[in-house]
C-alpha cells in the first residue's frame, strides 16, 4: 500500500506546473472570444508593474541583502509601455505572440505575455 502511494505522489508531482495556465491553454481563447483573455493579461501586466515598483523602492537597499537577486533579475524591468496604453493592447500583443510563436505555446503564459509586450515595448 505505502508502494502505491508513493508512486501516486510523484506521478501527481511529475506532471504539476509552475503557473496556472499555458500558451497552448489561452491561445484557442484568443481565438474564439479575446475578451476572456483579457482579465488574464490585465492581472499579469498589473502585477509586472507592481513588481517593478517594489524592486525601486528597494533598489536602495545595500549590496549582498536579499533584494539583490531580484535587483539582479527585474522581471519586466525591460517593458517600456506607451503613453496612454488601455489594456486591450496588452492583450491584443500578447494574441498576436501565441499565434506568431505556436513553438512557445507550451510555456507558462505568465512567461509568454511578459516576452509579448517586452517585445513590443521595449525598454529604451
């Protein structure tokens, strides 16, 4: 019995991901009906904007504490977004992406809306 359980347990661990959904989840959404995409892609792009601000702030805390490896890795710290933005282009960036690069599709989406507009707006 303890046997089965621990094959039970690392085939449920093999098969878990790091994010909720994939490209290859939300692509046939932009597909058929964007909008449901569109509270995904809102809530990514909030929190990107909401990490990079918090890293600032921190920015000035000494070398070798915590925050230096987020200092170091500043996830979307490489987005520059235009004036004036409205989040249906996020996610219009991010539709046009997953049907670009359907050899991405299989990456966390998180990951996939992040290269999508890093792409389109890049820092300069």
């Amino acid at each position: 019995m303890r046997t089965i359980l621990v094959f039970s347990l690392l085939a449920l661990a093999g098969s878990a991901r790091a994010g909720f959904y994939t490209g290859n989840d939300l692509y046939p959404i932009c597909e058929t009906n964007g909008q449901l995409v569109f509270g995904y892609v809102a809530g990514v792009v909030d929190k990107q904007i909401y990490d990079v601000m918090v890293v600032n702030k921190l920015d000035n805390s000494p070398p070798g504490d915590p925050v230096a490896f987020a200092r170091k890795y500043r996830v979307g710290a490489d987005i520059c977004y235009p004036e004036g933005m409205v989040l249906q282009q996020p996610r219009d960036v991010f539709c046009k992406y997953l049907a670009d690069h359907p050899e991405s599709r299989q990456k966390d989406a998180e990951i996939l809306v992040q290269t999508g507009v890093s792409e389109a707006w890049p820092y300069k």
